[in-house]
C-alpha cells in the first residue's frame, strides 16, 4: 500500500512492535477484540506520522522510518521495564483460539495446515484480497498506482497526490498495527521487549520479492515463514547445529532471495521520491 504511492515505509518494525505493545495493554483490559482494534489505531497513528514527515515536510523516507523504529523501540522498552514488570494485570491478554472451518478442518493432512487458524491467519488473507482488488480493480487504486509511477502526471489529470499518500501510508500503518497484535494476542499473550526481532524488515523483504504485489508478498512471507519454522523444529529436535546458525536461517534466506532480485524487481517508478507540486 505504501511503496504503490512511493513511500518507503522502513518503519514498519516499529509499527509492527506498536501494534504488539498495544494489544497486549488494551487487550489485558478490554479484552481481544479492543486489543486488536487499539493496535491497528495505533499503527494507523504512526503511519499518518510517517506520511506528515515524509509528504509534507519532505524528510528523507529512510530516515523518517529509522526514526520511527527507533522511537517506538524506546518508548515499548521503556513502558515495558517501568510500567508492565510492576503491574503485570497490564501484560496478561487473552489469546484468540483457533477457528476451525467445518468440514475443511477434518480433512485429513491439509485441514489442519489450512483450515484451523486463529483471527489473524484468515485476517491476513483477507486483507490481500482486499489489497488486491483495491490496488488492481478499482478506480482508487489505478490512481494509487498512477501516483507511484508518476506523481506529476497524476497531479495534471487532478489526483491529489498528498491526499492518497496519506491515505495509503495511514492504510498500511493500520495493516501493520494488526500484524503487530498477533504476537501478543495471537502467540503468547504478553509483551516482550523488541519481541517483533526484525520481522518488519523481513516483511519489507518480502513485498520486494513479491514484487509489489499482495499476493506476491503473501507468497513470499510463506516462504520466510518456512524458513523460520525450520530453524525452530530443528531447534527442538536438538540437531547438531548451533542454536545461533539456526536463529540466522530466517535472515540468510531473505538476503539471498531478495539479492537475487537485484536489477530484475521493477519498483514502483517515483519510489522513495519526495513530490513537490508544480516542479
């Protein structure tokens, strides 16, 4: 959603871990649901902050997406040792059982791989669909994409360029926020510091190898998700592989797939530009 309206959205680590933070709080107190909703509120905040720095002040996209995550990262480490260790009502949220789907989750073998997630998992997959009809099938989303690849054309034909970047940074934001909520509400139920581990980055990783595409992206998380499930079964098994080689497996398959994209993945035409109207 962000790089089709060329943002660089580097911030989603941060948003990821603001969305996590979140649920936990507001899900200990109101319960799973308001967790959710809070965490995607949240993450829409940090992606409208994002758009203001980046579309309206013009601040270096990278930059403004390091100093987001590093923001957050210090606000949640902060909270997280001075706050939740002291009240741990805070840091204890219910987590979302699965849901299984009649008559798919009996089938024997792909029922229980397909068929009996938690709200996150179907949450996740209807957003793609959403994303992609959006981006690919509606007039919104042609000048979404209309402003990634040329903001000063799309600005003569009348699109408000500023207007769909904030629109779909805030979007992205929102996305992020609710992937966040998973690790406190959909794994553990609490808040750890920095538990999100860099998984933002492989996120980012994972839109480029899916070559700004939802679906793409879905497949390509797919694949890191594997990798990252491997070295954790592998873990367990006790395999002769030291526990810091397999903690890597995630972060060595995303340098080499994403290396092997290099000069081949074609980015949005304007992406990481400012736009300045009328120049």
């Amino acid at each position: 959603l962000c790089e089709r309206v060329a943002v660089v959205n580097i911030a989603i680590e941060g948003m990821l871990l603001a969305g996590a933070f979140t649920g936990a709080v507001i899900g200990s107190l109101l319960g799973g649901p308001m967790g959710v909703l809070s965490a995607m509120l949240v993450g829409g905040a940090f992606g409208m902050l994002l758009a203001t720095l980046v579309v309206t002040y013009r601040v270096d996209q990278i930059i403004a997406g390091v100093a987001i995550n590093l923001l957050v990262l210090g606000l949640t480490s902060y909270m997280s040792s001075q706050v939740l260790t002291h009240h741990r009502e805070l840091n204890n949220a219910p987590i979302f059982k699965a849901i299984d789907i009649p008559i798919l989750s009996d089938l024997p073998l792909i029922g229980p791989i397909f068929f009996q997630h938690n709200i996150f998992v179907y949450g996740a997959l209807i957003m793609v669909a959403i994303a992609t009809y959006y981006l690919f099938h509606t007039r919104s989303g042609l000048r979404a994409r209309a402003v990634g690849e040329h903001p000063e054309a799309a600005d003569t034909l009348g699109i408000n360029v500023y207007r769909l970047r904030y629109i779909n940074v805030t979007l992205g934001g929102m996305v992020a926020g609710f992937g966040g909520a998973w690790f406190t509400l959909g794994s553990v139920g609490r808040f750890d510091e920095n538990m999100t581990n860099g998984r933002g980055f492989i996120g980012l990783a994972a839109m480029i190898f899916g070559r700004w595409h939802p679906v793409g992206a879905l497949l390509a998380a797919l694949v890191f998700g594997f990798a990252d499930s491997l070295q954790q079964k592998l873990a367990i098994l006790q395999t002769p592989i030291p526990a810091e080689f397999l903690a890597m497996a995630p972060y060595i398959a995303t340098i080499v797939l994403v290396a092997g994209l290099i000069g081949r993945a074609r980015p949005p035409a304007a992406d990481g530009k400012p736009y300045i109207k009328g120049h």
